[in-house]
C-alpha cells in the first residue's frame, strides 16, 4: 500500500492504495468520479482521458502513485457551477454525443488539442488528434463540428478574460 | 411545428448529465457490501474439461467463493434459449446443442466461462482465478463456415450432425428456375460477409443484489431490453419468478443488438448473489467483449440474377451459409432467415426470389443480431450483385437501378414481405444531384492525371423496420411479440411522465419521446419526463431494437395521450360548461373552440385528482396507458452515393464525398435522425474498409482488442451530405419509418461499389484493407 497525495478538480487529497493501482481506479472507485471511464484498457479508446498538470492523460494506463503530487482535473471539474465549460456547451449543441460513455474523454481530450493547436483548427487536424478516442455512435461527423465550434467559442472566452 | 414539437433540432435532454460526468451506468453503482466476480474462460476452442481445481484459489485473500458449471447444474439453473424457431426444408425444426452458462464438460469457443471467482475486489478475484487449475482435454475444433461444413469434420453438438442447425428456403424454386432458363443474361457473384464485433462502447456489466427476507433479486444490467431479460431469467433460467425479479438497465453505453441478449455472466451474478448472501457485480474488460459479445454477419453466400434482354431482373438465386458460432444466441436463427432471405427484392421488381440459408455451427463466438442485423447482409448482396450487373451488361449502375425500382404501392415481393410506400426515384435523384454524378467522368480524367484512381459507388437500400407485427413474427418462429407498450400519466400539478417499454442507450428517446407530448399538448418539454429501464416502474415493455422505438414506442405513446386527452376533454367541458366537441388543445390549454373560454393543463389535471367536481360517473385521476401492435413492418429506403480515390502505389483509400439519401417517413427530430445515420454510415464503412473479426484455423481469435480489431477512428471517415426524401409511413399514425439501422445497411456496398470502380476489378472482399486493395489491383 502506498499513500496517494493529488490534486483533483481543485481539492488536495490524499488516498491510501495498492501499488498497482491505476489512476482511473483511484479517481472512480477511491473519490467516487465516475465520469471517467474504461473503454478498453489498451490505451485505444480514450474513455478515461483526463487531465494532469493541464495535459491529456490516458488515466487506465498510469499508476495512482504516478499522478503522486500531480493536479488532475476530470470531466467533473471543467464546468464553473452551472456555467458548462465551452466545449461540454459545443457537444451539446452539436449532437456531438449519443449513449455518453466515450463523451468525457472525447471532451477531455478535446480540450487538450483546443489549447495546443490555439485557434489554428481544422477539420482534418481535428480528426488527426482525435485518433486516440474512439466513439461507436456519432460517426465523428458533430463531434468534429463540436471541437471546431469550441475552438471558436474557447478563443472567444480567452479573449474576454 | 411549436419550437418543441415534431419536426424541430431540440438540444437533447439528456445531455447535461452525459457531458458533465454524471451518466449513471451499471459500473457507476456501488451496493453496501458489494463482492466482485471474475471469470475463468477457455483458452480452447474446443476442449473437454477434465476437472476444476479451485483448493489454491479458495486460500487466497479475499475470496468469498469459486462457483463452477456442475454447481450450476446441481441448482438446476437452465440452459440459454434460443427465442425464434426456424423449421428446415424437409421440415424438421432446428437442431440444436445444450448451451449451459458455465460449461461443466465441454468448451466450445475460446472465452466460454467455465467457472467463477467471486471476491471482495476484483483485483483479488482475478488474482484468485490464475491459481484455478482447469484440467482440459484439447479437442479438434472448427473455426469457420468452410471447415464446419467439410465431411468427417469435427462435431460441435451431438445434436446437429455435420454441424448443420438448418437447411431453410423460402420462395419459388421452380419459377425462379424458369426464370433462368429463360434468361438473356445472368450474372453470378461470390460474396463474403465478414464478422463483424459489436464493440459498444460500454463494455457489459451486471450487479446482482439478493435479498433472502424478500426472496428477492435485483440485477442493474447493461441491456436494450431489460423486461425481455426479466422475462428470460425468470421463465426459462430458472432464478427467480417475474415478481421476485427486477431488472434495471439505468444509462446504458450503446447497445448496437449486442445488449439485447441474455448473457451467462448476468445469469451466474443472480445465482452467486443468492449463493455468497452478498451483492455481485461483473464488469467484462474489453477482450471480454470481444470474446463474449454476440458477434455480427459472417455469411458466404453465391448469387446468381437473371436479366430479360430489356435488362429487367426476371430471378435471383441466392445460396447463403451462416455462421452461428458455437452456441445458438436468444435471436440468432432469426437474422439470416427472416430478418435477411426477405429483404432480398432490395428496392427491385424481382418477380421470382429463391434463397436456401444454411445454418452452421463453429468453435468461434456465437452471432446474433448486430445493428441491421440481416438487412445488411441482404443489401450489401442486391447492391454488389446490381453493380456487377452494370458492369457486365455496360449499362449505367444508377441506370440499371432505375430500369428494375419498384415503383407502384402496396408491392408484394416474393419474399414475404408487402412494401407499404416508398419513392426510390427520387432519394437516387437526391442523391445524383448532392455528388453531381453527372460531372463524375470528369473529376475521374482529372484524378487520373494525378496519378490516382478515382470511383463512384451506388448504394440503394431498403430494410425492413418497427418491428414488428406480432402475429406475423409468431407465425415465422418468434417466441415473442413484438408490440410496444406506454403509460402517460398526468400529475396533480400538471407536469406529465411517459413511462415507456422502449429502452434508450444513446437514441435520445428523453427527448424526442417529450417533442410528440410538446407537440399534442403545447407544453415546454421541461415540464415532461420520460421513465424508462427500470421493470419495477414500467410496465412490460419490449424494448429498443430493430429501429423501433419511434415507429412502434411512440406511437404507442400516442395511443396513451390520445385517451388520456379525451378523458382531460371531457374534465374541461365539464369546467367550462360547453361541449366536449368544441374542446381544442393549445399552448397548454383547453380551450372551448370560437370563444375566449379556456382551462389550463395543471387546472384540468388538479381537477381530475381533486375529484371535486368531475363529470358524472368519471373516474378519478388522469392516467392512461396503450399497448400498440403494428400492423405491418415499415420500410426506410434510400440511396447512398460514395466518391473515393485509391492510391494505386500504396492501396490506400480516401474518401473525396459521401452522400445519403434517406426516406424515414416522419422525422421527428432532424439533428437526432442525422445523428443516428452518421453513426450508421461510419459502422457501415467500417465493415467494408477495417473491421473484421478473425479467428486462426484452430479457433483463436487473432483480433480480441482494439489493437488488433480496427474500429473506425474520426480521421478513418470523412463527413457525410445528408438529405431526405419523404414518403409516410401509412403503417402508423404519425407516418414514422425509423432511423437507426438505415446507415450501417447501406454503407458498406456504396464504398466497395465505388473502390471497384476505380481499380476496374469487381471482385473485392471486406474489409477492403490496403494490402488487399493493392493485391487486387495488382493481381494477374
């Protein structure tokens, strides 16, 4: 057993695990955050993407202990209150999702190719970075539409901050 | 159309929840002294098992229990069933092995559970199940439809010899022979449909939760359909009466058919939970799936068509085998017979159709019903056959269609099925016009000139959908009905809940279904909740399959809100004192027609609970329920338009524009419809340019993760045109044909039509990777 200290969505915690914990189990079955999920446990699907020190991780393919330290947000922490991050907005109005279970990770990694890429987005940039996130409903076609669309709206809101 | 009603793009309901992390599915849920399972599968295709020893298992920490097959024998659990029985040609009813939900003496597909391991996590479940010592007795095994059918080959089941579960035909086989004798031309085709693995995205899971002071089970599982599961675990499982039973099928990730079947693994949590005292939950991993998961397609089939000199199809002869895999799933005898030997007159006048459809069993995975589920295959059959044609006759493909459409209705194929509507001129016109087929020539010439090898393919499909009328599938088999059942239920306050047998798992229903009540009542969506997978709030329900929830659940809706607003009509003249005629509904309100009369919804409902002042004789409150049964099968139709370039160096294909031409009858919600077809499509190409699901020649399968099956990735596919056509649906009263298959029917012929095209060689089978596109290419 090894004692876990992170941040996640803001609040310090400490978590008491298994060595061969991975870090999507520390943050669904430890903290109770199951928006995360695994697809695949392959690092093929993207289901479980969140975010540590501000870049896309795949969290089924990295120890708890690995994270030791680290600032994880996860799809419960983009949203300000109410007000839903840009791009959980932009799924939304796009249809960019069906059943839900690859959206978490399609918006967390979707974030994460919003800011590398800066406002420099196209389609078939977008559909190149996506490549480690499978989805078996949308097609991509409004997934595509969406990350396009949030790129726009993400400028938009850093320009006003 | 109100800005909510039917017809308008809502934002979806339920997204909110999906968007911020806070879905409920059946791994999210956590039961006060949970224990986990793991299972122990072969690692044989076919195998004797010999002997479990579990000794060293049940010292390790944390194990609660090893459970095995003979222990599942002894509590006389039952055998999986096969829902739908088909009779062979010369009349003999299917044959059939035992298909038990832990084997206790022989395996037959690599995965098949052999025992389990139930823990308190299941990091020490899977820990314990390496140290379980199956002793195996390796038996020769069979992996596809050529090795099962060869004579002296190995035998899955006493019961099937020569691994046979049926030798089924349906249609004339004499004046299809006439037809051919008499023929101007005829054209032959050799076709491959290959396996397919469902792979939604959410893996399956089940918690089962026995409570031994109520006698009584729960089971959160992942599933399309969870009454017909209550059904099935109670009437031939063996676990526990309807009543003592429920099933929830809270969010479900994506269903594609695979979350319609009953699954050993839910089967062996209910047991084990009674046997441990304790709450079990599964939760299958990815390879799980693909071994477990019912797969999909896989048939060989050779076709032959008969053209009059006028290029009109006087008869089609098809020879169809269908691999079942090792077991015969709950709807899997189904899918190559009725839901696929029907649809074989594709959008075309055939007068005389002839199919025999071989039934074989394999060591592999079993297959059922996977998104189309039949209709795919006889489509992607029609459509290659119609492009050879061309070909072979030098005529026009989206000609040579047109010379053969259907074009007058009612149209009674010779296949049972009796077209109701449809208008395939003009979705093929739709399509034409969005590709600009006519300038194809010349973008061709120009593709050239870069070096690349440029192909158009034509797809016009037609499935059969809103399944289905219940007489008719119980006189072909079904051991079912196929009806749909709903309750409106109006609240003292005025807001409504619509409790519906439909089950949704990516679909929208929490929207949609809320847009037909929007649209009869005027009220804001917000005030309507939809309830739905829970078999202790809903009444029996059939479920969402088959592209029926809006054609078969809807309108059953429907048939509830139209009572339960004849009963409010009546409530409101009796208020207003005026006439139960002159009674309109708008904008929420009942209003007496031609004056300024009007009692709103919350005041017609508190009135019927209130029971104050109600008309004489009424009862009180004001809930209605329906159980709708259609009366024919719809039929969505369409033309699919795919344009691409192969690079002839590499094999490579990319796509320049893909165009969809759909007849859904009624839309009740555009962005959700074209949401439903993008999906389709993308599973459609998958099938025709990536996924194939491959086993060696000893059984084991070569593709068990997303590392070696290649599912569609977003820079696989390109964007999609879409447009419809519309013709209602006379069927049911909101005109609706349905919209969730259409997609993964159509694609796949449209992408090898038009790669054929390019590469001018006809013969390519799925999926057309690069490597066998270049050997085609390159071929003597």
């Amino acid at each position: 057993m090894s004692t876990v200290k992170l941040t996640v969505n803001g609040k310090a915690v400490s978590v008491d695990v298994e060595d061969r914990t991975l870090l999507v189990q520390l943050l669904r079955d430890h903290l109770n955050l199951t928006g995360t999920h695994v697809g695949c446990d392959t690092s093929q699907c993207g289901a479980c993407v969140v975010h540590m020190d501000g870049r896309a991780v795949k969290s089924c393919t990295m120890l708890a202990g690995q994270a030791d330290g680290a600032n994880i947000t996860t799809i419960e922490g983009i949203a300000k209150g109410d007000e839903l991050h840009p791009m959980q907005a932009a799924f939304r109005d796009n249809h960019g999702l069906q059943c839900g279970y690859c959206t978490p990770g399609m918006i967390m990694s979707a974030i994460d190719i919003v800011q590398r890429h800066g406002g420099q987005l196209d389609e078939a940039t977008v559909r190149q970075e996506l490549e480690g996130n499978i989805c078996r409903c949308t097609g991509y076609h409004n997934i595509v539409k969406a990350v396009l669309d949030a790129a726009g709206r993400m400028k938009v809101a850093q320009a006003a901050e | 159309m109100g800005v909510e009603g039917i017809g308008a793009r809502v934002v979806r309901k339920e997204d909110k929840r999906f968007i911020t992390g806070k879905g409920r599915y059946v791994d999210d849920i956590k039961l006060t002294g949970m224990t986990h399972a793991y299972f122990i599968r072969s690692s044989h295709a076919h195998a004797k098992v010999k002997g479990i020893d579990s000794s060293a298992a049940l010292k390790m920490p944390g194990v609660v229990a090893v459970l095995t097959g003979k222990q599942l024998v002894d509590d006389k659990v039952g055998n999986l069933i096969c829902g739908w029985a088909i009779t062979s040609k010369d009349g003999s009813p299917m044959k059939m092995g035992a298909w038990p939900a832990m084997a206790p003496e022989t395996v037959r597909f690599v995965g098949q559970a052999v025992a389990v391991v139930i823990a308190e996590s299941k990091n020490l479940a899977r820990d314990a199940a390496e140290a379980v010592v199956v002793d195996y007795e390796e038996l020769p095994a069979v992996a596809d439809i050529q090795a099962a059918i060869k004579s002296g080959a190995p035998q899955l089941h006493p019961e099937a010899p020569g691994n046979q579960v049926y030798d089924w035909v349906l249609g004339d086989e004499g004046a299809v022979s006439s037809a051919f004798s008499k023929a101007a031309n005829v054209v032959k085709l050799d076709v491959t449909n290959n396996r397919l693995a469902p792979n939604a995205m959410e893996p399956r899971a089940a918690i089962a939760d026995y409570d031994a002071a109520e006698e009584h089970f729960t089971l959160y599982t992942t599933s399309q359909n969870p009454h017909v599961a209550r059904l099935v675990l109670s009437a031939f499982y063996n676990i526990a009466p309807e009543h003592k039973l429920r099933v929830i099928a809270p969010d479900v990730g994506g269903g594609f058919g695979s979350k319609i079947f009953i699954y050993p693994e839910e089967m062996v949590a209910l047991w084990a939970s009674k046997k441990v005292g304790r709450p079990v939950k599964w939760t299958g991993d990815r390879t799980e799936a693909f071994l477990t998961d019912a797969h999909g397609r896989d048939h060989v089939t050779h076709a032959e068509m008969a053209f009059d000199a006028n290029n009109k199809i006087t008869g089609l002869r098809v020879k169809t085998y269908a691999n079942f895999g090792a077991y015969m799933s709950l709807f899997s005898s189904s899918v190559p017979t009725y839901l696929y030997a029907t649809l074989l007159s594709g959008q075309y006048n055939i007068p005389a159709i002839h199919a025999e459809v071989i039934g074989v069993y394999t060591n592999t995975t079993p297959v059922d019903a996977y998104r189309g589920a039949g209709r795919p295959e006889a489509s992607y059959l029609i459509e290659r056959l119609m492009e050879t044609a061309a070909r072979q006759l030098k005529v026009d493909p989206a000609q040579l269609r047109r010379t053969n459409f259907i074009t007058q209705f009612p149209h009674q194929t010779p296949v049972i099925m009796a077209y109701d509507t449809g208008d395939f001129n003009a979705s093929l016109d739709a399509a034409m016009k969005a590709i600009d087929y006519a300038g194809f020539p010349a973008r061709k010439a120009h593709a050239k000139s870069q070096g690349k090898l440029r192909g158009i393919g034509v797809s016009c499909y037609i499935e059969a959908c809103g399944i289905a009328p219940s007489k008719a599938v119980g006189s072909l088999g079904a051991g079912v009905g196929l009806w749909e059942s709903a309750e409106v239920r109006v609240n003292p306050v005025g807001t409504i809940e619509i409790l519906t047998g439909s089950h949704s798992h990516g679909q929208g229903h929490e929207t949609t279904f809320c847009q037909l009540v929007a649209e009869r009542l005027g009220v804001p969506i917000s005030q309507v909740s939809i309830v739905h997978g829970d078999t202790d709030k809903v009444q029996f329900g059939m479920g969402t399959y088959g592209s029926r929830s809006a054609a078969v659940g809807l309108t059953a809706i429907l048939k509830a809100m139209e009572k339960m607003e004849s009963k409010a009509k009546k409530i409101a003249a009796h208020a207003l004192e005026a006439s139960e005629a002159d009674i309109v509904i708008e904008n929420g309100e009942f209003k007496v027609t031609g004056t300024d009369k009007a009692i709103a919804l919350p005041m017609v409902a508190l009135a019927a609970y209130t029971a104050h002042n109600l008309p004489e004789g009424m009862e009180p409150g004001l809930k209605e329920s329906a159980f709708y049964d259609p009366t024919n099968f719809t039929f969505p139709a369409g033309a699919y338009i795919c344009e691409l370039e192969v690079d002839p160096g590499t094999g490579k294909t990319s796509f320049v524009n893909f165009v969809a031409a759909d007849d859904f009858g009624r839309l009740i919600n555009p962005m959700i419809v074209e949401g439903q077809v993008h999906g389709g499509l993308v599973q459609g190409i998958g099938q025709a340019l990536l996924e194939h699901a491959i086993y060696d020649a000893n059984g084991q399968p070569v593709t068990a993760s997303f590392m070696d099956y290649a599912m569609p990735r977003a820079d696989d596919v390109p964007s999609f045109n879409l447009s419809h056509t519309t013709t209602l649906c006379p069927g049911n009263p909101l005109g609706i044909k349905g919209c969730g298959e259409a997609g993964a029917i159509g694609a796949s012929a449209a992408v090898i039509n038009a790669i054929t095209d390019a590469i001018d060689k006809n013969n390519l089978e799925m999926p057309a990777t690069p490597d066998r596109v270049w050997r085609t290419i390159h071929a003597a």
